[in-house]
C-alpha cells in the first residue's frame, strides 16, 4: 500500500520563527490533507491539497504531485500552533496518515 | 459551517462489554469512514462506507467490528465484545465523493475517546 513520511518527527520553535514540516508518499494520489491534531485530540483539517499552492493565514501548502511530496510552511509561528501536524492521502476509499510532526512552540 | 458530530466524546467500559460509537456526518455527505488512534501514534483507517455497505476495511476491521447507517443521519460503529488494547480514539469523518476518480475533503468529528479496562 501507499506509504506516508513526515519530518521532521519533532520540532521545537521560538515564537516568532517560521517553520517548514515535510511529506513524503510513494505513489501518485488523488487527495492529500493537512491536518492539526490540538492538544485535545481533535483532528483539524488545514488543508485539501492534492497539487498547487494555498495559503490560510500565517499557513500555506504546495503539493508537487509528480514529485511526491507536500510541504507544509507555518510563518510567525505562535504557542497555539503547538501540537501535532499529519499528512494524509488517499489511497483508495481511506485516507493513509503519515507518523506525524510534533511542533512545540516557546514563548 | 457544517460538522461532523460524535458522541459519547468519552466512553470507560470494561473488557468483554459491547460498545457503541455514535457519529452524525454532515447531511449532504455521501461517504462515512471510521479511524481509530492508538495513544500517541498515527491516525489508522478502520472501515469506509458507501450506499449502505461496506465499501472497504482494513486488516484491523475484524468479526468484532461492525458499522450501521439505522437511520438517515447516524452512523455508528459497533465493538461487539471489547478489548484492552481497543482502546483508542475513534474518529469518524464523512465526504461528498462526487463519484468515479475525483475525490474530496474528509471532514473528521472531535472523536470518541474509548477506554477499555
């Protein structure tokens, strides 16, 4: 089945410092998603990105679909973005998440 | 904005007991998934559905598992006889799927935190 890689696996931020969270799949996919896991587990979706760029806010994607990797790039970063950043893609009628990015953010 | 609603948000139970899991995708929603997390490790596919039935599962969807649409707006998710490592946050989430190869944003709920003692 299709695989999903994230680096880095930790990432600890001074407030203020911009950051860039990395995935990787192994093969060619229909959907791809950011997601925020916060601290009380919930799951938010961040982005739908299976190719191009986007931007919310202070975050923004790019999927380079033919070459198999999605970039996630959080500027200014604050505390509220603490917490665990996923990747997910699709691969067949389910969504295959990658191990995640842990991201601490000092004050 | 509309969202997808589960409840219990917690659920202790003991080992042996059935359990179930309650979800309200989003009403124009065509497709509904299960996932569960496993205490500090990534998010794992359970079973999607379409149209009544099952459209695929994974190796972790046994003979324990079963899910239901009883009714327009429910589905659940049932653990007939629990165990100690189902424990676990489930997650439901629900898509438009506008059908053939194109595909759309899964919309997760806040998730079942289940507790299996």
């Amino acid at each position: 089945g299709i695989q999903v890689e994230q680096s880095p696996p930790d990432l600890i931020l001074q407030e203020g410092a911009n950051s860039t969270l990395r995935c990787n799949f192994s093969d060619s996919v229909n959907n791809l998603q950011w997601f925020h896991q916060n601290p009380w587990g919930q799951l938010i979706n961040l982005f739908y990105i299976p190719s191009g760029t986007k931007q919310n806010g202070r975050l923004s994607a790019t999927t380079v679909a033919t070459e198999r990797y999605s970039l996630l790039y959080i500027s200014s970063s604050q505390t509220t973005d603490s917490g665990v950043y996923f990747c997910a893609v699709e691969g067949g009628n389910k969504l295959v998440f990658g191990a995640g990015t842990i991201l601490r953010v000092k004050s | 904005e509309p969202e997808v609603t589960q409840t219990p948000s917690h659920q202790v139970t003991q080992m042996g007991q059935e359990v179930i899991l309650r979800c309200v995708p989003i009403s124009n929603h065509l497709y509904f998934y299960w996932y569960r997390q496993i205490l500090g490790q990534k998010v794992e596919f359970l079973v999607s559905f379409y149209n009544n039935e099952i459209s695929e599962k994974s190796e972790i969807f046994d003979d324990q598992f079963s899910v239901e649409r009883p009714d327009g707006s429910n589905f659940t998710l049932k653990i007939r006889s629990t165990k100690l490592e189902d424990s676990a946050m489930y997650f439901c989430a629900s898509s438009v799927r506008r059908g053939g190869l194109s595909t759309d944003t899964q919309y997760f709920g806040p998730g079942t935190r289940l507790t299996v003692l």
